[in-house]
C-alpha cells in the first residue's frame, strides 16, 4: 500500500513535523474510506442476492435446536428472524453511508488544510497517489466481495433437509432381480456421481502433488515456486493430520454417512449378482439393470451380421499402425505436415479398438446401439486430424446448427408462408448406413472448400487417407476380432465429419429437384428441421430417400402446431411465426448432476446455472414466474434446495439484466488450463492459492471416485501387459525387495527389455564367468541389473503390478518419484528421486505411516 512502502515513509519524513500530520491523517482517512465503501458494497451485494452476512447468520446459532423441534410457533420463529436480520442488515447499509459522508466531509477538510500549508507540485503528486491507492483498492475489493458472495450463496443448510428417495425416473430394472433400496437409490443418481473416500489408501495424494508440479512449472521465478510449493505442502500435510487425527468424521455428515452405506450395499449386491449388469441407457440420462446373458445375446448377434461385420482371424493393430505411420511419413516427406504434426499422428504403442452396446430403452426389446471405442487405436490420432480439417471446412455452412441457442435465436424470427406446417426428417442409423463411395465422392465434391483448411493439397493424397480410415474400422469382442464391411463406425472421430459432409452433398443435390419455395432448412448432425406445404411432405421425403438407398430418411410432422427438436418444442402460431419453448423429451429422466454428489461445489452450482440459463434463454413462450417454476420443479428433483434455487436463479437474472457492466482488460491473458484431482475439504484450499498466485490457469477438477466403478465393464479388459504410459513394481524373487520403474510403452515391451538384459548377463557368467565379470558395468544399466549382479537374485517378471497409470509423461515422472521414496524396499538409486523436491518430505512420510 501507498502509505506503508518505504518510499512513501521517506516522503513523509521530508516533511515539517505539522504537514506530516496532516498527510498522515489524510491517509489514515482514504485508508478508511475504502475499506467502508468495500463494506457498504458487500452489504448491498448481500442485499440485492437474497443472502445474509456470515455475522448476521452467526447471531441465531442459539435458535437452531429450536427450529429442528415440530413445535407450532416454528414457523413464527422462521418469520420473526427473517424480518429482524433483514432490518439488521438495512440499518448496517445505512450506518455504513452515514459513515461515508463523514468520512468525506474529514477528507474535504484536511484536503483544504494541505494546499494551504504545502506547495503544489508536493501535495498534487501525493493526492495522485492517494487516488490511485483507493482505484487499486477498489479492484481488489470488487474480487472479495464477489468471492465472499459465492461462498454465502453456497452456504446451503442442507442437513435439516436431507431426504434419500427412489427415483423410478432415474433407474430401469429389466430384471426379476429384487434390487435394496439404498442400491436403487445410489445407482440412480448415475455413473458421473462423485463419491466420498473412505480411507487413507483411496485418496490421491500423489496425482495431487503430480498436478500441483505441474502447475509450479509454468512459475519461472524460482523462489515463488518454492514459495507457492511450500503452500500447497503446508494445506496437504494439515490435511493428512486433520484425518489422521479424526478430523473428518463421516458419521456426522448424514449425506457421507448414506453414501457410505449404500456403496457398501451395491459392492454386496453386485458381489451376490455376478449375472446382472449395470449400464447406461443410450438416451435419457437412465441407469439401466439387465441380466448379463441377456447383454452378451444382443451384442452377439448384432457382431454376427454378415451384412455389416466379418470375423477376421487376427489382430490387425500392428498391420494398420506400420499402414498409418508410411501414411503419415509419406506426407512429411511430400512436405505437406510439418515435424510437429508427424510426431503427432504416427503411432508406435496402438491397442486394438473395443466394441460395446448401449440399450434403447425407448424402443421395444431395448436393442443395443453399437459403440466402437477408437481411443489409442492406430488411426486415432490420424481420424482427429483429418475429422478437423472437415469440420473446419463444413462448420459455417448454411444448412448447420452449432447449438440449440443459436438455433432459438433464428427460429424465433422466421415466418412462415400461409399452409405451411414444421415437419422434421431423421436419418436410420446413419454412421452405419452410409455408403463409403459416397463419402468419397462427398469428399471430392466439396475439395474445393476443404483444400482451403488443409495444407495437403493434392486431393488424392487426402481420399487416400479418407479410403484408409474407413477401411481400417477392425475390433475385438470376446477375445475375437472383427472388421466392419460398410459404413462408419460410430466411435470413430472421423464419422461425424464425414456423416456431414454427406448430409451437405445431399441437401444440396435434393434441394435442386425441389420446386417449391422452402423458408428455412438446418439440420444437426442427422436432424432436418424445416416447414413445407402438407401436400409435399411426402414428395421431398422420397426425394430425399432416393439419393441413396442405404440412406433412408424417417419424417414427424408437427402435432396441434407443436414439434420438438434438439431440446426444444417449436410452436407455430396463427400468425405463423414460431416461438419456443424448453423441451424434456419423453424418455428423459430429469437427471443432471445432483447436489449430493462429492463434486466441487462450483461444478454443481456451474451445472444449475446452466440450466436454469437453457431454460431461460430457450423458453420464449413462458413468462418469468412460468421458467422460475420449471426450474425449481427440476433442480428440487436433483436435490438443490429451495433457497439456493431461488438465490442462482436471481443471481443468473440480476446478471443478465446489468448487461451494461464490461470487461476492464480488453485483452485478457490467455488461459492455461490445468486438472486437479477433487478431495471434499483438501482440493478447495489447494486451489484459492492458485487462483490466487495463478491467475492464468483454468482449474478443471477430476473425481476419481464415482459410481462409474459400480458399473459394469462392458470392454473388452486391455490385458496388463499390454497398457502404456504406467509406473509398474517388479518384486525379487528372492528377497523382499522390489524394483519400481516408468515406460511409455507397452508394459510387456519394457519387460522384454529387462528380461533380454538379464538373460543376456547370465548367459554370459554360465559360458564366460571371467568376461561376464569384466563386463558388469556394462550391464548395470539399471538399479535392477545392479541388484541381480550384486546378489544374484531373480526378478519375479509376471509378478509384475501396475502401481499407476497416466498418460501426462511429467505426471508419470513425479508419480515415480512418489511411489520410490515411500517404498523402503526398492532397490531403486536415491538419487532417483533427486527430482522431487525435499520439501515434500515430511508429507510423504506423513501419508506413508497414515496408510500402514
């Protein structure tokens, strides 16, 4: 601040003994008047929000117990504390602008005393600095007050009001298997829902600290990233004590305590019920139970229909990989991708794609919707490249919706001719169905527009790559490997880009048989929405079923001047202008992120906000007090109280309707985005301090401990062997030791490389005892090899374990380090830890004797 720096102490030295009083006082009176105007704000904030200070909260803690009695003057208690905190807090605003005035009437006259005593260019330059101290403060004070309105809207007491119930909604039993009720109840808030830990061991501490160093790196300083380190050890380590200590009692919390006992039921349940599975609908948001023959039937047959899928004898991964990197070298050496881009599109560590089905519970016998999961296949990287390229060259056209929102914006201006009704076409399955010639000749059709957002300019080279995608959609399911024959598979980046593209070609091509006047036609992805004449429904449908007969097109006309689509129902009126409205489809559940979940309270109010801003934006046939109503039925049924609805919806209304209020920075800092992984009570401390001291960087926060593990694991399992970028611990087969090491590739590679070394030194010492001697130092590549030299022990190989998994390489370095330092028995050098700085000592010691 500007009145204690050293320089402003010099100043105020260089004075006479009677102005410096008066400067002081000037000072002491700005000083004041700030940290008043920042009160008056945050109380007129409070005010405005529907929220009470925490001082004022805290003065009726004595009537708590009386509010939890069934008493008949509870609620006259309720009432009579609403009106004397809401005239607390009046009289607080008032009192704060009485002492604003004569704050400012002590200022005016010590301004007056100062120029009458001080020359000008002395007390003009002090009162610059005096007005640019309070602008500083103000700035500040904007961004505590907004955090300390957060925090008051989050203060939600929701454990007089805790209520678990089944919601039939949310789960859907095709079995005769009687399900608890608390099991129905957990699976039913989905397989997202975060949550609590209940010891020590599930606790990440070490992808944690993993996180945080990766957020110190982007400090170049560094004494501030040892300062800022020391911080985040200092929250970890008074975390570890504080649940060491008991801290942290779960049996206190009756939402901890619930989810507690109902995880511990469902792992029983599912134990108990080795022939029911546990999945997600495809549509609507639903948990689904199903016998697991009844699964394994489905998918079955859906893999043998010859017409789609043909069984293949092998494995093509190491085919294809070999295919796609002299693709991608062939493109390099043509220079049409630069060093950078190669290294990201060849492939060397690949895993073969794995099929599984979703059911349709909204259609009869709820058949499964087939998914290819294409993450680290050989062509993945090389389909999200070439998937950009289109996108980028389609996005804008005038046929595509990017979002709801935009489309509520053109709709509602859009009238239509007389006679004229809505009508919708939807595509059967159309990543299957479409026909890979006509992608291709979508592809050339269009090079014209898609060669200006690529640097592969030859058009042939580009439908070699497209041929090749479509041709390599191989995977395996139950051990057997299959290959699709036709179409695209869904799952592959690549599909939805080019299913665009082929739905554009196809636009254009019926459009130009159409002789009636169309006022409008998007579409989104697959969906067609437009208005035609009644009496022509039908001759653009089979207009549009003729261009190819794989592609065929299912039609919904509107009913009582009503059509929904994407989340909207569209309403044409007898003006015939069309207004909007929020839509739940029928199958839909209702189920977004609940309250209940251990999720960082900001996703869950971020998730709210969210859709108390759809139903807000896309209604605009409802009136207000009709969305508040929407909006409350719907977050109640997700367990967000009443109070905390009413304050977010005022909060997104009050924010909507200050559209004067701008941006300061015209250009902002970029944004550096960061994860951390989310610990109820560790993870929000941990991030005030880099928010705080990290401006840049954009937390996403990671829940590691979901309900996703009570779900079946509908996958085909990557065997152990065959998983990358993990740190894994080889135990001795003769001592109690182990060796712990990193690989970014395959597990059973880097073995291999062990196993090789090893074979090769004993080889040697049996055939060439002497020369094996000799050549020791050669073979000690490893902490390993130094422990089989020394001591002559062997390595147990297939005991192998995975200790952790990461794909971030400076990740998998410091989880390394962690894992090393807490063993006691690696034969691992120290100096391998050398890395991780000696400040996480103590914490580290901490977390080991806590998990023992």
């Amino acid at each position: 601040m500007a009145s204690t720096n050293s320089s402003t102490t010099t100043f105020y030295n260089s004075l006479p003994p009677s102005q410096r009083t008066l400067f002081k006082q000037y000072a002491q009176t700005v000083k004041k008047m700030c940290a008043q105007k920042s009160r008056k704000e945050f109380l007129r904030q409070c005010r405005r929000q529907g929220v009470r200070p925490a001082h004022i909260q805290n003065t009726f803690r004595c009537t708590h117990s009386l509010l939890e009695d069934a008493s008949p003057y509870r609620g006259k208690l309720e009432k009579a504390m609403e009106l004397f905190t809401r005239t607390i807090l009046n009289t607080e605003i008032k009192d704060s602008f009485y002492k604003m005035q004569r704050l400012e009437r002590d200022k005016a006259s010590l301004t007056s005393q100062i120029t009458q005593v001080s020359l000008p260019h002395i007390y003009s330059t002090f009162f610059q600095s005096q007005e640019s101290f309070s602008k500083k403060q103000d700035r500040l004070s904007k961004v505590r007050i907004e955090r300390k309105i957060q925090r008051l809207l989050a203060r939600v007491e929701v454990e007089n009001t805790v209520s678990f119930t089944e919601n039939d909604a949310w789960i859907r039993n095709t079995t005769n298997v009687e399900v608890p009720n608390h099991t129905k109840i957990l699976l039913g808030y989905g397989p997202k829902f975060a949550l609590p830990f209940e010891n020590n061991q599930e606790i990440p501490y070490f992808k944690i600290i993993a996180d945080l160093e990766s957020i110190l790196k982007l400090e170049p300083d560094p004494i501030l990233q040892a300062a800022n380190r020391n911080q985040f050890t200092n929250i970890l380590q008074n975390y570890v004590n504080k649940r060491k200590n008991g801290c942290f009692n779960t049996t206190s919390n009756r939402v901890e305590h619930f989810m507690t006992e109902a995880l511990s039921t469902s792992r029983k349940f599912i134990r108990d019920h080795p022939d029911v599975y546990i999945v997600p609908a495809d549509k609507g948001n639903k948990t689904v139970i199903m016998l697991k023959n009844e699964y394994e039937e489905k998918m079955d047959a859906l893999v043998s229909d010859a017409n789609t899928y043909e069984r293949i004898d092998t494995d093509w991964t190491n085919k294809i990989q070999t295919h796609n990197n002299k693709l991608v070298n062939k493109l390099f050496d043509q220079k049409m991708i630069d060093q950078q881009t190669r290294s990201k599109l060849v492939s060397y560590h690949a895993t073969c794609p794995k099929i599984y089905g979703l059911p349709k519970i909204h259609k009869p016998d709820s058949p499964l919707r087939v998914i290819l999961s294409c993450i680290n296949c050989p062509t993945y990287d090389l389909s999200k490249y070439l998937a950009d390229i289109l996108h980028r060259s389609i996005d804008h056209n005038k046929y595509n919706v990017q979002n709801s929102y935009e489309f509520c914006t053109f709709i509602n201006n859009i009238n239509l001719p007389p006679g004229y009704v809505l009508v919708s076409f939807d595509v059967v399955s159309l990543f299957t169905c479409i026909p890979r010639d006509v992608a291709i000749e979508a592809v050339r059709k269009n090079w014209s527009m898609i060669e200006k957002n690529t640097t592969i300019k030859n058009v042939e080279m580009f439908i070699e790559l497209i041929k090749f995608n479509l041709s390599s959609s191989y995977f395996v399911h139950r051990g057997n490997f299959y290959c699709q024959k036709s179409g695209t598979a869904m799952g592959n980046p690549l599909s939805p880009a080019l299913a665009d593209l082929v739905m554009e070609t196809l636009l254009d091509h019926v459009l130009e048989g159409i002789d009636i006047p169309i006022p409008f036609l998007k579409k989104y992805v697959d969906d067609l929405i437009t208005a035609l004449p009644i009496d022509m429904i039908e001759h653009v449908r089979n207009a549009l079923n003729e261009f190819n007969s794989h592609i065929q097109f299912t039609c919904e006309v509107e009913n009582n001047n009503q059509l929904p689509y994407l989340d909207m129902l569209l309403i044409r009126t007898a003006q015939q202008k069309i207004v909007t409205d929020w839509y739940k489809k029928p199958v839909a559940s209702g189920r977004i992120l609940n309250y209940f979940s251990f999720h960082p309270l900001t996703q869950k109010l971020n998730t709210a906000t969210g859709f108390i801003g759809r139903v807000f934006k896309l209604s605009t046939c409802r009136s207000e007090n009709e969305k508040k109503e929407l909006v409350r039925d719907y977050l109640l049924n997700n367990n967000y109280s009443s109070s905390l609805i009413n304050r977010l919806i005022n909060r997104y209304i009050n924010k909507n309707t200050n559209t004067h209020e701008s941006n300061s920075s015209t250009h902002p800092e970029p944004k550096v985005y960061r994860s951390l992984h989310h610990v109820e009570k560790l993870t929000p401390a941990l991030a005030k301090v880099i928010n705080r001291n990290f401006p840049n960087v954009q937390l996403g926060f990671k829940c590691v401990k979901t309900n996703r593990l009570l779900f079946s694991k509908l996958k085909d399992a990557t065997p152990q062997l065959e998983k990358r970028n993990v740190i894994y611990r080889i135990p001795c087969a003769d001592c109690d030791c182990a060796y712990i090491g990193l690989t970014t590739q395959q597990l059973k590679n880097r073995l291999s490389g062990h196993r090789s070394l090893i074979n090769r030194y004993t080889d040697l010492k049996s055939s060439d005892p002497n020369r094996a001697t000799e050549r020791e130092e050669e073979f000690k590549k490893t902490a390993l090899m130094v422990h089989v030299i020394e001591n002559e022990h062997r390595f147990d190989l297939p005991g192998t374990k995975i200790l952790e998994q990461d794909n971030r390489l400076n990740a998998l370095q410091v989880l390394e380090m962690c894992h090393i330092f807490c063993d006691t028995k690696t034969v691992n050098y120290r100096t391998d830890t050398s890395n991780l700085s000696v400040v996480y000592s103590g914490l580290l010691h901490s977390i080991t004797n806590g998990e023992r």
